[in-house]
C-alpha cells in the first residue's frame, strides 16, 4: 500500500509540474506573446511548437478578433492599426498555421484555414520589422491560388 501511495504521489506532482512547464511555456498568454513565439518556432522549424501556440491565441483571442473585425468596414490606418490587437494577431497567427499546414503537405486543411483568415479576419495586419503593416489575408488569398494550382 505504501509503495502504491508513494507511486500516485510521484504521479501526481509529474503532472502538476507538466502542467505549470506548459502554462510558463506560453508566457504571459497575451496575443503578442504567443503571435511572436509562433513566428520564432515556424521560422526554426518547430512546426507543432509553432500548431500550440497559434492554436492557444486563436482559443484565448479569436472572439475579441472577430469583434474587432466587426468593427471595421476597411483596413485601419497606420496609425489607429495596432489598436486592432487580437483582430491582426489571430489573423497573424492564421496565417502562420496556414505555412505550417502547408509544410506539413496538409493542403486541404492549408486552403481551409487560409480561407477563416480571408472571410472571417480580412482586415488583419502584421507589423513587419522593416516598418510597414502588411495583410495576412492578402497574402493568404495568394497561398490559395498557389496550393490550388499545385492539386490541378
């Protein structure tokens, strides 16, 4: 009984410590935190690490996105954009689980994530580092013209 207790006790604090390495994993949670750690894990090749922290910015942050493309009737300016917060880091992180799609040869699921972004988050846009915004759902309708030419 002893070892059977001391067996579940060990189980018990490796699941606990599992939990809280994935929870500090994560960082703050905040969109731009895990927008940024998916770009660095996509850009390194960590294609799953990149799957986890887009799929856990869509999960905290999809509803305010799609608010805040609600609130839109076009693309917000230079100087109002980053205001859009969760709209252009969902639509970022979209993006991104779309080129790992890809990577992954998973073209259909690829074409139908590239799709969300277009229909439901057009109005999203990524800062890039040179010093402009530029539009993932743009650049998402290209990925779907490519990757519908490659099945023909």
């Amino acid at each position: 009984m002893k070892k059977l207790t001391t067996k579940l006790m060990l189980s018990l604090l490796m699941a606990i410590f599992t939990l809280n390495v994935s929870a500090q994993e994560f960082g703050d949670h905040s969109s731009a935190t895990l927008t940024t750690k998916a770009w660095k894990a996509l850009e390194s090749g960590e294609s799953d690490l990149a799957l986890k922290y887009v799929d856990k910015c869509i999960e905290l942050y999809m509803a305010q996105a799609i608010k805040m493309q609600a609130s839109l009737s076009d693309l917000a300016d230079r100087e109002s954009a980053s205001t859009y917060w969760a709209l252009n880091d969902v639509g970022t992180c979209l993006f991104i689980k779309g080129q790992v799609l890809v990577k992954k040869e998973d073209t259909k699921a690829a074409v139908s994530t590239f799709k969300q972004l277009t229909t439901k988050l057009k109005f999203a846009q990524c800062w890039d580092q040179n010093g402009w915004f530029w539009q993932p759902a743009e650049a998402a309708k290209q990925k779907i013209v490519e990757l519908s030419y490659e099945e023909e």
